[in-house]
C-alpha cells in the first residue's frame, strides 16, 4: 500500500477531478465535488496541507484505494 502523499486542497481537487470528479461548488474554505451516477459528494477543505485522516476519509468515500488516488496525484 502507497504511503498518503503530503497534499493541498487544491492538490487533492485535481486528482479527483482525474477520476471524473466535478466541482460543484465552494463554500468558505470547503470544495464541494460530484461525480455523476454517484450518491457522494465529497467536501475537501482548501487549506494549504490536507490532514492525512481528512485525505483518507475522501479516499475511501470516493470509492478509490489509496493506491489509485496516488496514483492520480502523480500525474
């Protein structure tokens, strides 16, 4: 299993949006994402780093492994 990369919010929005992630809106501090033919929405915070607890709850809400999202990221 790949090890959680150190990410921003905004870093975290682009890798989503890889795997057909759409932002639906932002509100504060939070982006809100929607995938179509999901029932999930994901709300990343925009701060400068993601806790890594936060990432791997949207990870695992997305339907991703962590292997996958890494993978994402580092594209």
């Amino acid at each position: 299993m790949a090890s959680l990369p150190v990410l921003s919010g905004r870093e975290v929005v682009k890798a989503f949006a890889q795997d057909g992630w759409q932002t639906a809106r932002q509100r504060g501090s939070h982006i809100i994402l929607i995938k179509s033919g999901s029932m999930v929405t994901l709300s990343v915070p925009d701060h400068r780093e993601v806790a890594k607890g936060t990432l791997r709850s949207l990870i695992r809400s997305s339907g991703l492994t962590v292997d996958e999202f890494a993978a994402l990221a580092r594209k």
